[in-house]
C-alpha cells in the first residue's frame, strides 16, 4: 500500500516519539492507568475479556496494547502506516513479557482497513483521528472502524479538542504557525534536548539570583524538575506533526458524523485526572475542572471529544 508524504512524516515523528515512552516509565504509567480501565471507555468492568479487538494507529507505544492484554482479550490487532514501526513494538510488548501470540501486526491506512467486515468486538482509535489528511479522511476512517466491528460491537475514539478553549483555537495555531515560518524556532524545536534546555534555562534564570529575592538556585533547580521528556514531546507532537484538524471540528461534527455512518448509543466519554509529572501537572486540575470553572473553560474548551458508541 502506498502512503502519502504527510502520511509517512507523521508516523516518523511517532516512530521516535513513542521510543521515549519505553525510556521514561512516567509517560508510560500516566497513558497506561487511562487506558487500562473499563470506565474510561463507558464500559463495565471485565468487558475486555476474550473480546477480539483492534487498535487502529497504534504507533509504538505499547501502552493500548498492555492494556487490552492486561484487561483480557484473546485477540490483538495492531495497525499502522508501513511497518517500520512494527519491530520496535513489538520489542516492547516482549519487553512487558506479554505472548505475542496474541497480537497480530498491520501494515494499514486507517481510511482503507485490510479486514473482513464485521470482524472485531472492539475497534479503538486513539490520537488519530485529527492528524489525518482532511475531513473526509475522518470520514472515510470512521467508516471503516464502523464496517470492522461486529453489530452490536463497541467503537472508542478521540477527535482531539475541537475548536473551542483558547489554548487549542489559538495559542497552539500560533505556535504551529511560528513553527511552519520561522526556520531558527523551528530547528530549535526539531532538535530540542532535554539536558541541554535545562542547561539553557539554569543560565537563563540565574541572572535573576541576588537580584530578584524570590528567585533562587534552590527554586531555579525545582522549577527545572518540571521540565521532562514527556514536555519535549509535547510540544515536538503539538508542533511538528503536519496536519492537525482538531481545532476545526466540535461535538456536533462529531456526533452528526457517527449518526451518519448508523452509530448507536453515542456518549462522550469522561475527563479524566492524567498524573502527569512536568509542569503540566498544574493544568491538569485545569483541564478537569472545565465543567465548574469559567476561566478553565475559556482556556481549555468543553474538554476532550472523546466518544464511544455501538454499531
Ligand atoms: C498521536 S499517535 C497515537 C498513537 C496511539 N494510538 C496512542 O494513542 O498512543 C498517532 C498515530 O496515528 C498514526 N496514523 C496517522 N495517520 C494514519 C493513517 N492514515 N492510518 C493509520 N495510522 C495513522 C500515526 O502513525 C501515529 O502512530
């Protein structure tokens, strides 16, 4: 199957993104206590067990995987753009220690699935679905995870933030755009190092100590602790990857769409308390407070469109 250049930029950006969730047990364990259970897919407990499922765009994380493993199912279908992708996965999977037997490995598009209709008691699609090429993408994409799971079968997707929330309509359009123009932001943020940033930062700060009370080596040294890998890759994702739709798309494209495609029992799912170790982790109460508070709303928007439906 032939792949498009955007197609195959985004799978080499993850290609090495998902390398670090291997190096950094804290950006594994955060996605992994989601993903691992029943309740973030409005599903009850046990439900996962014997179940056929497929993870469409799994990338080479291994968290979705562990979990589906972990939760029980007896079958797991991994897909993906071309296959480069499929060794370092699996290498994390044995790393786990997990039977490979159980997991089978596609090379894939998730607008033209290589599987028989009505197939999978559950088809996932996590972070994919916005970084497609167009809208009819989505669409196409939709339809299948709706022609591969059986009727009566469970479809879980996230569509990214939609297009409300300050941080996500235009900061982040503002940086993607600085990213695109500006070579110099852009090679820094291509080759962002951890060490080297703190290195940076420390010097940076510094010429605050003696002149600025407040600021010390002390508090210089802890602020600097919330600098980790996981904020590397958050903002190479947010920046370098070539397509993002999701600050064009709301819950009402959302739900239009899987009604179109004959979706039943449509409900968004949860917000839910990520443990997240960078300075990220004093957004978190933020992005779960959306409902109650008017300022995390206007920062943030309504919250994740993530939805989960029958066929
Ligand atoms: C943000 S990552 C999400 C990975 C994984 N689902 C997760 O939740 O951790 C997006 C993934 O979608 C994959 N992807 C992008 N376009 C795709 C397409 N047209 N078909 C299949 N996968 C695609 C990328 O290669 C990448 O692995």
């Amino acid at each position: 199957m032939k792949f498009t250049k955007s197609e195959e930029e985004t799978r080499e950006l993850y290609l090495n993104h998902h390398k670090n969730y291997a190096n950094n047990p804290d950006i594994f364990l955060k996605h992994y206590k989601y993903s691992s259970s029943c309740e973030n897919y409005l599903l009850p407990e046990g439900w996962f067990k014997g179940k056929k499922v497929v993870d469409i765009g799994c990338g080479n994380n291994g968290v979705l995987q562990k979990a589906f493993y972990d939760m029980g199912c007896s079958s797991i279908s991994c897909l993906d753009i071309g296959d480069k992708w499929i060794n370092f996965l699996k290498e994390v999977l044995n790393s786990h220690k997990l039977n490979l037997n159980v997991f089978s490995f596609h090379a894939g598009n998730a607008i033209e699935l290589p599987f028989e209709t009505d197939t999978f008691d559950f088809a996932a699609c996590f972070g994919v679905l916005m970084v497609l090429e167009s809208f009819e993408h989505i669409e196409l994409a939709i339809k299948e995870m709706m022609r591969v799971v059986v009727p009566g079968g469970i479809c879980n997707a996230d569509f990214g933030y939609g297009n409300t929330g300050v941080l996500n309509s235009f900061i982040n359009p503002a940086l993607r755009e600085a990213y695109s123009e500006d070579n110099e932001f852009a090679d820094y943020i291509d080759n962002l190092d951890l060490e080297e940033v703190k290195k940076e930062f420390f010097s940076i700060l510094s010429t605050g100590i003696n002149k600025d009370k407040l600021i010390t080596e002390d508090l210089i040294n802890k602020l600097l602790e919330l600098i980790t890998l996981d904020t590397i890759n958050y903002f190479q994702d947010e920046l370098r990857v070539p397509i993002k739709l999701d600050n064009k798309l709301n819950e009402k494209y959302v739900i239009d769409l899987l009604k179109k495609y004959g979706a039943k029992n449509i409900k968004r799912c949860p917000e839910f308390y990520y443990e997240r170790k960078d300075f990220r982790r004093f957004l978190t109460p933020f992005h779960v407070t959306r409902n109650k508070s008017k300022y995390s709303k206007l920062m943030f928007g309504p919250g994740n469109l993530k939805f989960t439906w029958t066929k």
